[in-house]
C-alpha cells in the first residue's frame, strides 16, 4: 500500500510541479527554438523537467523516509546536483561544454564519496571502484541527454528502466533499489501529459540530467547490491548503444562529435517520415524487451542467461539497424516527420 502511495503521490507531484513550470517558463519566455539538429518544428518551453525531479524526490520521501541511507542519499545528490547543472543552463545558456562537464564532474564525485560512506575494501580499490563509477555517471548523463530528442522518448526510457529495476529489487528485497525506482516512475508519468504525444514542453537539460543521473546511480546501487551486471545494464543498453555507435561513427569519419547532429538511429527513423509516436513506441519497447532478457540472468540457469544475453545484444542490433532496413524497404530519401 505505501509503494502505491508513494506512486500516486510522486506522480501527481510531477504533474502539479511540471503545470507551474510550463506556466512560469512559459511566461519567461525559456524556450527550445527549433534548429537543424531539432524534431520540432515550433519553439517548445525547455527546462519543464524540474516537475519530474520534484515528483520523484516526494516519491522517494514517501517510499522511504529515511535518508541516512548511503545509497538513497547518493540518489538524490546526483539527481538534484545534475539537475541544478541542467536548471542553470535551461535558463541562462551560459554554461560552456568545459564548465558544465567540470561541474558534472564535481557532483558525479560527491555522489561516489556518499555512496562510498560504508565501503569496507582497502583505499586503492575503493579509489579505483570510485573513479569508475564517476565516470559512468557523468558518461551516462550525457548519453541520456543526446538521446533526449522526440517527444516521450526519455520518459519511456525512464518508465521502462524503473519498472525493470524495481521488480529486480522487489524480488531481492532490496528497498533503496525499489523506492528509487518506483520513484523515478513516479515522477516520469506526471511529466508524460506534457511531452508525448504532442510536447507541450520539454524536459530541458534539467529533466534530462537529473533523469540521467538517477538511472545512473540506480545501476551502481544494483551493482553494490550484487544484482548480475545484465540485469542492472539491459534496461539502458538501448541509450548506450545508439549513443556510443552514433559518436564513434562520428569520430571515424572526422566530424566534430560535440556539435548538433542528427545520427541517432531514433533521428534517422523520424528523418525517414516515422512518427515521434512510433519511434518512442519502438524504443520503448526495445528498452522492455531487453529488460525481460537481461532479468533472465537473476533467475535463469548459466546455459538460460548466456542465452538471453545474446538475445539481448541482438535486439539491439536490429534497433540500429532499424533505419537502414526501413530506409531500403522505403526507397525513399529523408523527409521531416510529422509530429504525432
């Protein structure tokens, strides 16, 4: 009963905060204005994804109300310290890639240190364990963020993961892991009415970092908790690949990784004339299939996991394969999509 609570009451938070965001915003006139690497057509108020964060901070209250718990603190030091990065940026645009990746990384740091509280290897390890996971979290906020752009896309992704994750940590009996999922859930679908199908707003860099941050904490406490790697990391392989594929194809073809493009296999699909719908509606789906293959590593045999592994690496392959099938199956060239 207290999980639904939890639910409810983080989700119509979300919902609440996300209207007096999109209100207030609006009226500050902090807008996305659509460019050559958009989806959009029209400006959209950005930074609205400060209700997502408050809807998952009052989810995570309510799920569990003591924070004197490492991993929870960590939570919601990486979320509302990225989101703050994000926030600062949404409104001003004055953050240059060095200071925002600087400051990420100063967060991403304290959240390693808060974790790291009951750590009981010796100090070389804990440092070598402590930069890894640094890494990992400033790396996965911004793949989250690149991903960041059609309607409802990160908040399937969101919704998808935290569901995986929390129905791993309800069979582990693992409560930090259940309520930061559930609240992350929570606080996806109060925003979801504002950006999908049609976006009223956008989650900003606030919305995406503070997201981000939290998937990606979400991983290192199921990692802590002993949780197989698959398990933790199939809910957001699906981020990681069209990430990492698009920037090393980049980097091979000597284009500047770090400016707008649009290479993602999500973009391509919508470049081909798919709908924001359907593209989010196939990741989504993508994210909940692998979900389903990686839980087999908790619960199957060897021979079942190894198995369900390589499943999972295939569904993936066909997500980036995706757009050169539809594009040869099409024999069209590129169209802007509708935006439905």
């Amino acid at each position: 009963m207290a999980v639904l609570v939890a639910l409810g009451a983080g989700a119509l938070a979300s919902f609440a905060a996300s209207a007096l965001s999109v209100s207030v915003l609006g009226r500050r006139a902090v807008l996305d204005v659509p460019n050559h690497r958009s989806s959009h057509t029209t400006a959209t108020v950005r930074g609205a994804g400060i209700g997502l964060g408050v809807g998952t901070l009052v989810a995570l209250a309510i799920a569990h109300s003591s924070f004197n718990d490492p991993e929870l603190a960590g939570l919601v030091v990486a979320g509302v310290g990225f989101g703050v990065i994000g926030l600062v940026d949404d409104l001003t645009g004055a953050l240059s890639a060095a200071a925002r990746l600087a400051l990420q990384v100063i967060v991403a740091t304290g959240v390693v240190v808060v974790i790291s509280q009951e750590a009981t290897y010796t100090v070389l390890v804990t440092s070598l364990v402590g930069l890894v996971a640094a890494v990992w979290i400033v790396a996965f906020v911004n793949a989250f963020n690149f991903m960041d752009g059609i309607n409802g896309i990160s908040c399937a992704q969101a919704i998808a993961a935290g569901v995986a994750f929390s129905l791993i940590a309800w069979h582990g009996h693992d409560v930090a892991l259940l309520a930061g999922s559930l609240a992350l859930v929570a606080g996806s679908i109060g925003f979801v009415p504002f950006n999908f199908p049609r976006a009223r707003a956008f989650l900003g860099d606030v919305g995406s970092y503070f997201a981000g941050a939290w998937l990606a904490v979400l991983v290192i406490v199921g990692l802590h908790e002993s949780i197989p790697p698959e398990a933790m990391i199939a809910p957001v392989a699906l981020y990681l690949a069209d990430t990492g594929v698009t920037l090393t194809g980049r980097l091979v073809r000597h284009e500047p990784w770090s400016e707008p493009h649009r290479d993602h296999a999500y973009q391509r699909l919508v470049d081909l004339g798919w709908s924001h719908t359907r593209t989010t509606l196939v990741v989504f789906v993508t994210v909940a299939v692998c979900s389903l293959l990686g839980s087999v590593s908790v619960f199957g045999s060897t021979q079942l996991r190894i198995g369900a592994d390589c499943a999972a690496l295939a569904v993936i392959a066909s997500y980036l394969l995706l757009p050169s099938i539809a594009k040869s199956r099409s024999g069209t060239g590129t169209r802007r999509a509708d935006l439905l």
